[in-house]
C-alpha cells in the first residue's frame, strides 16, 4: 500500500515542533517494504502490511533501550522519536527515528570492507550486553525450507549443509544477549570505508550472539572475517568456535533468504552475500 505525499505532510502536522524540519519530507523508498521519508534529521515510516508494522512496533518499543550504548560510542541509529496513530487518512501506526547518514555497505566492493568489519567488530561487542527477561526472544535457527533453483546460486546445497550444520552444533549457553537480529549488506551504513551506523532494528530481540556474527560470513572476506575476530577476541566478546559455526549458518541461512527475494536489489545482494559465505567453507 502506497502513500501519497498530500498524506504525508498533513500527518507530519501532528509532529512534534522540535522534531520538526522546514522543508517537506522527501521519499528515499518505495517499494514492497514501508514506504520511507527523509525529513531534515528524521525518517518517517510508514507501514501497512501487517508483518511490517510488528517490525517497527518492535523497533519502536525497544531500540532505544538496547542501542544506549551504542549512541554513546557514537555509531549511528535510528532512535525511535514519534510514533503516529492510525487515523482515517492512514489506517496504520507511522514512526518517526533519527536519520542515519552513509550508505549501505553492499554499494562498497568487498575488497574496501577491511575497516569497516574492523568497526563492526566493535560495535557488536558494544552491543551485546545481557538483555532483559523482557525483551523479545530471537527465534533458534530453523532448516531452509523454501524453495530455489539448485541453479539459482553456485553451491546451493552446501549453504544449506551449513546451517544443517549450525542447528546441530551446541547451543548458546551464556545470558541471552541484545541482537540486532538482522544485520547484512543492506542493514550496516558505512560512509566512504569506515562504519557509520546500523538501520532496520525490526528483527532486534535477545538471543545468541551468533545472529549478529552472521554478518562477518554475510558482509565481508574470510581475511576481514579473521581481523574481526582478532579484534573481538582482544575485546573478551565471546569466541569460541561452535559460536562461528552457529554463525555461519545463520550467514547462509539470510543468505539465501536475500537471494529468494522478490525485490531484484535485494536479490542481487543476496547473491553476492551467498558468495562470501561459501568462501568460508
């Protein structure tokens, strides 16, 4: 469901002043996710179907709580600012965040990503503190059931060999920690080779701090992998290599998921991500 820019700026009316910007919201998406507006320092979403509202209620209600160490190590997220009620001219809750500057990391060539894993690197330690009983739980990692053109992508079946692999391996045992849930190309804001933030926080909950890892097999060389995890041991984040081994199938597992996308720029970042992954094998 689309939404038209007369709509838009008489539901920015309810905004509060100080979140406000002078010139209209501007659209920087528009496709089969929530449609997305720039507006001076804001995004303002604006979901309709109903797995993207549980999304960004889920953003909503917990980013700031989780990402308050992360703000302080000056990476970059969407805070959550304003949430707008459903009203007769859009029937849905609306959300306005803090913008996040940069671009996403898949428009960097690999062989550029060395700093930038570096800086993931640190960034998912600072967020991975205990969370809350509260909080919404990760789900464990399930078999890929879909299906794909064996075709479709060079080494198919070893990717889901790997997370075959992943659900056997033990288990986290350590407190459920903070989790981004969902990071990936399209996910990590990067600005020319360093990291600049992290966006989409609707898949975060607490769980095993191998979904995060996943994006050191997702995003980047096994020689940039290895600096991260040099630069994670150094920092005493968990290392240990059932914990890679859960993580990988968790890469291979968004991996493909990316690839199955009906979205073709989300594709051809899968396709790319299903790449990276099976050079760790």
């Amino acid at each position: 469901m689309n939404i038209s820019q007369e709509i838009v700026n008489d539901l920015v009316l309810s905004v509060p002043d100080n979140l406000t910007a002078e010139d209209p919201p501007a659209q920087i998406r528009e496709d089969g996710r929530a449609p997305a507006y720039r507006w001076g320092a804001r995004f303002l979403l604006f979901p309709s179907r109903e797995e993207d509202v549980e999304r960004l209620e889920r953003a909503h209600r917990w980013t700031a709580e989780a990402t308050a160490l992360l703000r302080d190590a000056h990476i970059a997220v969407p805070t959550p600012r304003y949430r707008g009620e459903p009203s007769k001219i859009w029937p849905h809750p609306w959300y306005v965040t803090d913008a996040v500057g940069g671009r996403p990391l898949h428009t960097v060539e690999p062989d550029g990503r060395g700093r930038i894993a570096r800086d993931l690197a640190v960034a998912v330690a600072v967020l991975h503190v205990d969370a809350p009983p509260s909080a919404p739980d990760i789900p464990p990692l399930s078999p890929w059931d879909a299906k794909i053109e064996r075709d479709a992508v060079r080494g198919a079946d070893r990717l889901t060999e790997m997370i075959e692999l992943g659900a056997r391996v033990p288990p986290w045992q350590g407190n459920p920690v903070w989790c981004h849930g969902n990071l990936n190309p399209a996910t990590i804001a990067v600005h020319d080779t360093s990291l600049s933030g992290l966006i989409d926080f609707g898949a975060l909950g607490r769980g095993d701090p191998a979904v995060d890892y996943a994006a050191f097999f997702l995003c980047f060389t096994p020689s940039q992998r290895e600096d991260a995890r040099v630069i994670l041991r150094t920092i005493g984040a968990p290392d240990d290599d059932d914990l890679w081994i859960r993580a990988r199938a968790w890469a291979a597992r968004t991996a493909l998921t990316l690839l199955a996308s009906h979205q073709p720029d989300m594709s051809a970042v899968g396709r790319q991500a299903c790449e990276l992954v099976l050079e760790s094998a």
